[in-house]
C-alpha cells in the first residue's frame, strides 16, 4: 500500500538517518572525538534500505492476509476514460 511503499516507511527511513547525523553534530559535547566531516551521507545506500524495508513489509503484509485466507490477485491497474479529468 502507500503507507508502505511511499508514504510511512520512506519517510521514517529518511527521517532515521539524518537523525544520526544530528546525533554525531552534538557527539563531542557528551565526550565523543568524532569529526562531523568524516561521516559522509550515501543517499543511494539509504535510497536501498528504504527499498528493502518496504519490500520486506510488503511481503510480511501480504504473507499475513494469505494467513488470513485472502485471495491476493497481483497486478496493475489505471482508469481509461474517452474524456480526460
């Protein structure tokens, strides 16, 4: 769903690891010797893990619906309509 695939997760994801990052800024003022610059942000590294969290939880979801006895039918949908808007 969209809270999984788009929405919650991604955000969560994101929001977790600019949290370390604020984390290691106010490090050496609870005794740390960390220097800022050296920890670098991959957004491609973080891009995977929001991909493989949401994947992981799709499965799980979907695992726990079949559980549930539901018919999952996968697929694409759209609206096609002679007349746009």
């Amino acid at each position: 769903g969209a809270c999984v695939l788009y929405d919650c997760v991604p955000s969560k994801s994101f929001i977790a690891s600019t949290g370390v990052r604020t984390e290691l800024r106010r490090a050496k003022g609870l005794g740390f010797d960390i220097a800022i610059d050296d920890a670098k942000i991959s957004l491609p590294e973080i891009n995977n893990r929001v991909k493989t969290l949401a994947a992981s939880q799709s499965a799980d979801i979907g695992s726990q619906l079949l559980n549930q006895g539901v018919t999952i039918i996968g697929g694409r949908g759209e609206f096609v309509d002679d007349v746009s808007g």
